[in-house]
C-alpha cells in the first residue's frame, strides 16, 4: 500500500473539529479520495487540538465518512 499523507481538518456534524494526517495512499488529493473511496471511515492521524499546535491529543481516530460536515486539506490549498 502507497503511503501518501495529507494534513486536513475535519468539522463533524456534531460541531467538533479534528486536525490531523490521513493517508490519502494513490489519490493525488483529499476531496478525490473522500468522494471515491469505497471505505464507510475515515483513520486520522496524529490529531490536535488546534491548526496551530503541536499537543497531541490522540494517536488516532476513526470517523464515519456520514460524520463529515465539511473539511479543508492544508496540500490542496498550497498547489493553487
């Protein structure tokens, strides 16, 4: 398996916002593996509590792709 990591925060339905690494593994972006991914979850990485720190607050989680309101991948807005 290709391992491709990708930084990107994750807003859930209930309103909580996760940051972390998820491995998007062939996919060249974020928003193509969530759309085409036959996976139901989504296993993020390295989760903080804010954009802007270090403190890790989990390994990892595992998150229902139902879960997911919306979401920005840091990668994809540094190629445009």
């Amino acid at each position: 398996m290709e391992i491709n990591p990708t930084r990107v925060t994750i807003v859930l339905n209930c309103g909580d916002q996760v940051t972390g690494e998820i491995n998007i593994m062939s996919f060249k972006r974020f928003s193509d593996f969530i759309e085409t991914h036959g996976a139901k979850h989504l296993k993020l990485f390295n989760i903080t509590k804010d954009i802007n720190t270090s403190d890790l607050i989990a390994d990892f989680f595992l998150i229902p792709k139902i879960n997911v309101r919306y979401y920005q991948s840091f990668d994809e807005t540094r190629d445009t």
